[in-house]
C-alpha cells in the first residue's frame, strides 16, 4: 500500500460512519471504529496490505468500503499509528452492558449526584446507573471489581440490550 | 382485618409519616435483609415519588401509599416486564373489589383506571444482578377516601370518589397483600401466557379505537392490539402498526 493508496483510504473512512472495522490478512492488520465509538475515530495499520477480508457487524457501507482499496501490495510496511495503543488498551478493560433496553440515568434523580463517575472504584452489587423501561426503574449492578475509565452513555439516552454502558479497568 | 397470606404483608411498617415509602424501603434493604413481602406504609408522604423526578400528592390519612419488598430472583432481566403485569393486575383486582368490576382497568403500563379516570399509581424499583432481578421495591399510591385534588391532577379519582363510600385505608391494604401475593405466585409458578391474556383482557381502551398523540404534537387514531415482550405498547392503525415506549406516545384520555 503506497502512500496515495492510504490517502484514498484514509478519505473513504472518514466519509463513513463505522462503529467498528477490523480486517486482517497475514502481517497486515487494519481497526477503524467511527463516529459512535467514544474514542473517536482511529486507524490502526500495520503490515503489508493484500485485500479486505473480513467486514464484520459494522454499519451503513461496508461494501463499498472493501471494493475500494485492496491494492496488490508491495509496499514496504506502514508504521503503527499512535492512536494504537489507546485500541490495545480499551480490551483489558471489562464492560459493564445494559441487561434490557430502555433510557439510561447515571444519577436517582435529577438533582442527585452521579452513582459512579469515571475514576471511582466499582465492586460486585453497587448501582452504576438506572435503566428505566416503560416506568420501571431498573438499577443496574456492577458484577466486577475495578475502576470505571470510560462512561459511555449520556444522561437520559436509549440504550439497547447488550450495549455498553461503562469500561472498568479491573486491575485500576 | 387479618392479613390473610404467606409472605406478603407478614411483616408490616406502619409510619405516622415518612418523605417516602420507596425510600424507605430502599435504606431498609441497604442496611438490612428485609423479609420477601414486607410491607411499608404511611399515614402521610410528602415526598412521595411518581416517575423519573415527578412527585405523587396524597391527603393525610386519606388513602393508602405504601411498598412492598419483594426479591424476585427467578425473574431473567429480559423478563422485568412480567413483573409490571404482576402488580397492575393485583392492584386492578384490588380497587374491583371495592368498584363495579368491569369500569376497572389498567391503563398501560401501569396506571389504575376506574373509568377514565386515574386512582391508583404504581412506581416499580427494580435491582438487576447479573442478568437477573435481585430486589424489587413496589410502591403503590392508592386513592381510597380523597374526595378532592389539585387542579394540576389530569384526571383523578378514588374509592370514594367511584362509589360514594368511605374505606379504611388498611382493609384495602389486606386485599391488596392478598392480590398480590396471588399473582406473584403465579408469575413464580411460570404461569406467564396465562397473565399476559388477563393482562390484555384489563387493559384500558384495549382494541378500542383510541386518540394518541405523538411527542411532535401529531394526532392519529388506532388501536391497541398487544403489549411486546418488553413492554411496548403495541397500536394499530390504518395501514400500519407500531410499538411505543411511554415517551413516544400519549393515549388521548377523554375524561
């Protein structure tokens, strides 16, 4: 992949809204995620490119996306962007996921104060949030012990089951 | 009059007043292990809880607010919903018991309708652990013998109000332990089809041709048809149907 093939790609991903991309192929291994992931967005190459060969779970265009770049590669490797650490971080964290869909809360009551903010200690049984659903307030528990770093979810919006709510770091 | 039942009601706080019976309930559990059907009551709440942040008016002495400690650990949190059908229909039981059966239903999700008007309010506060419920905290207000609310109540009612006499509050308070512990125990028993069919047979405007309004201020007429899983309010209408959650529809009551 030479430097013109990266900026064309670079281009296309940034007109996407991927909430997450990976793709790997022997040495080269490629992680987008987009707009809806907190971080922002971030590229992570490295390896030599061939052709796409996973478009996983992710949103709106993944098709154009894998006919678009894939050139014969024999360009020399690309240098692991800076933002691949924060990737690599994020997976020793451990999710706390919402069990049901409904609106998510981080404090009991409008003028009280947050249960948990990020930096605070979480252990097994304390309330991080309510997940309200058609007026049943639903206080959901931590499972794990460790140190929340990332609070997804803003005050008073829909979450769906499964989504992630805060990352723990359980070693913090 | 006794309390007829197994666990609910067995145990029984009554308070002259408390800011809040949910609340009450809450510390209860925080700082102790409170029996399966423990009951809360008091005579006066004057913070009394309704939705997120909204708050709940009862006269002194008048009717009855009250919650129930229940720990419903066979529930999977996909199923919290089940629970809501539990309690409406042991509340809708109760204030038939008392009112011409037929008028009394239950306006989704929770609300309890005699008529077109609203006498009862349920707030349900649930602990979810693990995938599943852990603690639940029922708190009901109940109109019994108040025979006049404020002017910013949409559409109240009470016992009183229905059928012109006068209860006392902890007599409705036994039926309601009864009810209860009834449907409770079915929902336990995993009698869940049974409750979803008696749920829909008392919901209020059930297959009517209703108003709703949407929160963008549009008008449409249609008709519930169900409830989903979750607890979405199922509604028909021309040519197609939709699920709701309570804030993106308003059921236009005529009352």
């Amino acid at each position: 992949m030479d430097a013109k093939d990266l900026q064309e790609l670079l281009k296309l991903i940034s007109r996407l809204e991927f909430s997450e991309f990976s793709m790997r192929e022997g040495d080269f291994r490629l992680t987008v995620r987009g707009k809806h992931y907190n971080q922002g967005q971030q590229v992570v190459l490295s390896g030599v490119p061939t052709q796409v060969t996973t478009a996983p779970s992710a949103v709106p265009a993944a098709a154009p996306f894998a006919a678009a770049p894939a050139p014969a590669a024999t360009a020399p490797a690309v240098t692991p962007a800076a933002t691949a650490t924060a990737a690599s971080d994020d997976s020793r964290y451990v999710a706390i996921k919402s069990p049901i869909v409904g609106t998510f809360y981080r404090s009991p009551g409008p003028d009280k104060p947050v249960f948990v903010k990020v930096g605070d200690k979480v252990s097994p049984g304390m309330v991080v949030c309510i997940v309200e659903a058609m007026k049943l307030f639903n206080e959901i528990e931590a499972d794990i012990t460790g140190t929340v770093v990332k609070a997804l979810i803003e005050d008073g919006s829909p979450v769906e089951y499964d989504q992630v709510l805060y990352l723990i770091d359980p070693k913090g | 009059m006794p309390i007829n039942t197994l666990f609910v009601g067995k145990v029984l706080l009554a308070f002259e007043e408390l800011p809040s019976t949910n609340a009450y309930a809450q510390e209860l559990l925080a700082t102790s292990k409170p029996i399966e059907g423990t009951v809360i009551t008091a005579v006066q709440q004057p913070a009394g809880r309704g939705q997120h942040g909204s708050s709940w008016e009862s006269e002194a002495g008048k009717n009855l607010t009250c919650s129930f400690i229940l720990h419903p650990g066979f529930l999977p949190a996909a199923q919290h919903f089940a629970l809501n059908k539990a309690v409406s229909l042991a509340v809708r039981d109760t204030v038939a018991h008392f009112c011409n059966d037929h008028v009394v239903k239950i306006k989704w999700p929770n609300d309890i309708y005699i008529g077109d008007a609203k006498t009862c309010g349920i707030l349900i506060q649930n602990t979810l652990q693990r995938g599943a419920l852990g603690t639940s905290i029922v708190g009901i207000g109940l109109n019994v013998n108040q025979a006049s609310f404020s002017d910013w109540i949409p559409n109240p009612t009470s016992l009183l109000m229905a059928n012109g006499l006068e209860n006392d509050p902890m007599v409705v308070l036994a039926h309601l332990c009864q009810n209860l512990e009834a449907r409770y125990l079915k929902l336990k028993a995993g009698k869940q089809t049974e409750m979803d069919q008696t749920y829909l047979q008392q919901l209020y405007r059930f297959q009517e041709i209703s108003i709703f309004q949407r929160p963008n201020g549009e008008i449409l007429a249609g008709k519930i048809i169900g409830v989903d899983p979750i607890g979405k309010l199922m509604v028909q209408f021309d040519e197609w149907t939709e699920s709701f959650d309570l804030k993106e529809i308003k059921l236009v009551v005529s009352g």
